[in-house]
C-alpha cells in the first residue's frame, strides 16, 4: 500500500504535559497505529524543527519498536519527501508547505494534512490557505468526521466565494477532502478485573454500585459545559432511587481551574458521589474505564470535531450515553452501542455578532466558543431516561458494551483505520502521476511573492547592488589571519548562517590576492555553481568590513572622485 513521511514533532504526538489537548493523544495514538499496523517497507520520518536526534527518537521509544527500517528525512531535505512521494502533517497547515514545494516542482510529492479543532482563527486561516496557496488536486485534507467535513466544506465556499466575488477569482485549487475517523489502540482500554477492584477500593466505591464515568480536559468554555452530565445524573439517580457514584477523571490548566470546576459541577448533582481524579498519568488513562459501568460525555462546544473518549469507553466495554453532536455521532450508534441525546442550537445567521466580537479582539476565544455553547441544548428529559434504562438493567449495560468493543474492533481500531489512510495516499499518488505538466508561466513562479528576496522587494534602498563588472581590490589588511580576525569578531558574525564557509572567504581572498584585484565575475567564476549565490552576496560582507574594497574607478558618487555635497 502507498507509505507516506510522518512529520514529527514531539508538540503533535507527547502526552506527558501539564497542558493535554486532545490532538496530543490523538496523535500518540496514530503514531503507535501506523508504527504497528501501516503495511510499508520501510518507514519515513520528516524531522519537524532543528531538534536533536534524541527528542524524535524519544516519541518512536515512547511507541513500539519498528518493525520495519526507518529513514530520517533532515527538515530541510524536501526533495527527500520525492520517497515515498507524500508527507502527512498531523494538521491542516499544509497551504504554507505548498509554497516550499513549489521550488522543487508541485508534483514533487503529495501533502496531506488533518483536521483537529476547525473554529480558531489559525484553523481557519490554515483552511483558507487551501485554497490561497499553490495547493494541487493531489493533496488533501483528512477530516475527521462528517460534521466536520460539512463544516470544512462550508468554510472553503464561502472563501471561495469571497474570492470569485472580491477578486474576479476564477481558478482556485481543490485538494481532496477525505472523511476518516480517527483510530484507536483497542487493546488499550480492554476491561481489567484487578484495575476495577484496585480503583474502587482506591476512590471508596462498592464493588456493586454503578459507576459512570467521564474522562476529558476540565473546561466549562472549550471542552463542555459539566451542568448538563450532573443534572441528567442527579434526575437519573433521583428516579433510580440507587447510589449514583461518578468518576470524573480529567485535567485543568491550574490547581485553581481544578477546584473550581469540581465545585461548580458538584452543585448540580448533590446526591451523585462525586469522585475527581487526575487523568494524565497514563496508568489512569489507561486503567480508569475498567472501573465504571457506563461512559458519558455531553459535547456542546464547538471546539470538538470527533472526541476520542466515547471510542475509548466502547473499546472498554462501556455503554455510552452521549450528546449527538459533531464526531460522537459517527461513533456512538443510537440503541446499539449506546445512546445519543438531540442536541438544539440557534438557527444559522443569529451567532454572526459572536464572530464579529472574537474577530475584533473585544472577546477572547475561550469566551466566544463558550458563549456558542451556552447556545446549544439538549433534551435532558431523553438524557435521564436513557442514563436510567442503563443503571436499572446490567444486561443492557453488557449488551451494548459488547456491541461497541466489536464496532471498535471491526471499523475504528487502528488496525482498520490505518489502511484508509495509505489507501487515501494511494489516491492522491494517482493525481500526482497523473498531472499534467506544468504551464512555463506557471513553473517560472517557483517563489511565494508574499516571502520576497529582500534584495527584490527593498532594492530601491541601497545606491546600486553590486555588478558582474565591479573590480574587487584588498583592503588595508594584507594577509587572510588579520583578515579572519576580524571577521570573527562578535559584530561580524551576525547572519554567518546565510554567508560563505570560512575557506570560500578564504578562497575569494587569495583569488584577490593574486590577481591584484578581480572583477565579481572573475571571482565567482572560481566556485561551484551552487555555491556562487553565496559568495556573490559575501563578497558585500567583506567590503562591509574592509576585507575587500571597490577599486576607486568604480566609486560611487559622492566619494573621491566627486564632490561632496555642500
């Protein structure tokens, strides 16, 4: 099957941090998929950042071992990405990335991204860049489910029409818009007698009660709103007439977030025992479903777009009473795998004051998907008889829990994930073969003219730039180690990065040296090809320090050979 470079960068696929997102276990969680079930030859990665070698070997360590040979690909070495012919980038910022293809051809390799969250301004910029950048029909972008693919598409239209409408647009690109859940490692999660006894004993539960549990980041504003699972669970406790114990296991951004958010969500459900635990450790992660009877997560934010957590608890075997929103409804089947509660939010066209206050900078993002979610309802009445049917029957509970431990089993484990990607990467490899050359207008702009040579976009600053005809001369220095000592003082080394090697400045010297003076022509006829851009703009680094000086019949004005000015 078609192989793609996996991007790494330890921010997309480490879990152990105080601030965990969800695109961080999802990550983790591909990462050990594609190292155990991608069907390759040998795998690729894309090194992302200048790290050391023992920060991306770490996220592999921290995985399985490879099964097959990997190949590191330098974050420079772009023509690397030719094999295997596609990079996947764990985010849907590959516009930018399409720009830094181009000097090597668009057809150079396919780039495929990945929807996390799409209601940011940088999300959203990064789904206009689509279609703004030079992006091809044999790129694309994996959405994670049908809510969000129907979000994608809308946002792209409405560009696009801004664009046709405003700037008389009349191509624009069209990468492929593919809808693959994301996956998990069902083993994972499988039911552990012994977890179950030791957490019970731990949080003080009876080995009898029923147990619900929650897992996820503790944010009322950009996660859901905690009232709505503790009202359902003090009604269904309430009409039950049982002990309600409740397991929530999650993480807040401070010791102050975490008390607050335990106290207000207790308020609503006074009669449920209420038990907090830190869900990063990944003992806990891991561990803590084994201890509950039943999973729920009511999603009212539009920050979600899939929710890996109620795939998580089908894995375990827990029947899951959740809202019908967004991803969690391409997940939870209705009546087989759990429950899915309706969910009502304002008809589209009443929220465009929410936008406009969030785009001015008046509210905060955290404020504006909050305030979007204190929008959306659902039907609490459906929530409470569905939590109840599930605390009163244990067969019912292990109906379901089976029904979803062989959903995950059969569609959304990695093992069955895994395979719709390569074979998306197949499909895009098949455009890219197939792509017809390039137009000669269209392959001379190899270079975004947002990201000019400054030399090109400032070059009415200077007199004049310096010519294939300019002789060179020496200066005052008369040998190469007074001259280097100069230039390895601290004010001369700024930018060294960009310059020639210390033995090409030395090279350019002896040339000089030699010939009593040389044309720049002359100079950079002594290097390599690929080399000479960079002697070319060094030889002004030499001057600039009096290494090297223009011979006086091409002084400038204003020098000895004129006047100066009154």
């Amino acid at each position: 099957m078609t192989n793609a470079a996996i991007y790494l960068h330890p921010d997309g696929y480490r879990t152990d941090r105080a601030q965990l997102m969800g695109r961080h276990s999802a990550g983790e969680s591909f990462l050990r998929g594609f190292l155990r079930h991608a069907q390759v030859d040998r795998f690729h990665f894309w090194k992302g950042g200048a790290l050391d070698q023992g920060a991306y070997d770490a996220l592999l360590e921290g995985s399985l071992p490879l099964r097959q040979e990997g190949r590191w690909i330098a974050p420079r070495n772009r023509q690397g990405l030719s094999d295997p012919g596609c990079v996947f980038i764990p985010s849907p910022t590959i516009g930018q990335e399409s720009w830094w293809r181009r000097r090597y051809g668009p057809a150079h390799y396919s780039l495929c991204g990945l929807t996390h969250t799409t209601a940011t301004h940088r999300a959203i910029a990064a789904l206009e860049e689509l279609l703004t950048c030079p992006t091809e029909s044999w790129d694309g972008l994996i959405c994670t489910s049908a809510a969000v693919r129907a979000s994608v598409e809308t946002q792209l239209a409405l560009i696009a029409d801004d664009l046709r409408g405003r700037l008389g647009a009349t191509r624009l690109p069209s990468p492929q818009l593919a809808t693959i859940p994301l996956g998990i490692n069902g083993d994972d999660f499988a039911f552990d007698a012994a977890a179950r006894a030791a957490w019970r004993t731990r949080l003080d539960i009876p080995a009898d009660a029923v147990v619900a549990l929650y897992v996820g980041r503790l944010n009322a504003r950009t996660k859901m709103n905690p009232a709505l699972m503790a009202m359902a669970l003090e009604q269904a406790a309430q009409q039950s007439g049982k002990p309600i114990y409740w397991i929530v296991s999650g993480w807040a951004g401070t010791p102050e977030a975490w008390d607050s958010f335990h106290a207000a969500t207790q308020a609503f459900c006074p009669s449920v025992a209420y038990r907090p635990i830190d869900g990063r450790e990944p003992e806990t992660r891991f561990s803590i479903w084994s201890a509950a009877d039943l999973f729920i997560s009511f999603s009212d934010n539009i920050q979600e777009t899939f929710g890996l957590t109620p795939a998580e608890a089908m894995a375990a075997g827990l029947p899951c009473v959740v809202t019908d929103w967004d991803g969690y409804r391409d997940t939870v089947r209705h009546g087989v795998d759990g429950f899915r509660i309706p969910t009502y939010a304002p008809r589209p066209g009443l929220g465009e004051d929410l936008a406009f206050n969030h785009d001015n900078g008046w509210v905060s993002y955290d404020n504006y998907v909050g305030a979007a979610a204190q929008m959306t309802a659902m039907e609490l009445p459906a929530a409470v008889h569905a939590l109840t049917a599930l605390i009163d029957s244990p067969d019912l509970r292990r109906r379901m829990g089976q029904a979803g431990r062989q959903r995950i089993t059969d569609e959304l484990d990695w093992s069955q994930v895994i395979p719709r990607y390569q074979a998306f990467w197949g499909e895009l490899a098949e455009r890219r073969a197939a792509a017809a050359p390039e137009a000669p207008d269209q392959a001379r702009r190899r270079v975004n003219p947002r990201r000019s040579d400054p030399f090109v976009l400032f070059a009415g600053y200077p007199t004049r730039a310096l010519q294939g005809a300019d002789r060179l001369i020496l200066g005052p220095l008369g040998d190469w180690v007074a001259a280097r000592d100069v230039l390895s003082r601290n004010l001369a080394l700024t930018g060294r990065w960009a310059l020639a090697s210390e033995e090409e400045c030395e090279a350019v010297f002896t040339v000089v040296a030699q010939m009593a003076g040389a044309t720049v022509a002359e100079i950079l006829a002594q290097a390599p090809p690929p080399r000479r851009p960079y002697v070319e703009r060094t030889l002004l680094w030499l001057m600039k320090f009096d290494i090297l000086r223009l011979a006086a019949s091409e002084q400038l004005p204003g020098q000895d050979g004129e006047a100066p000015l009154a």
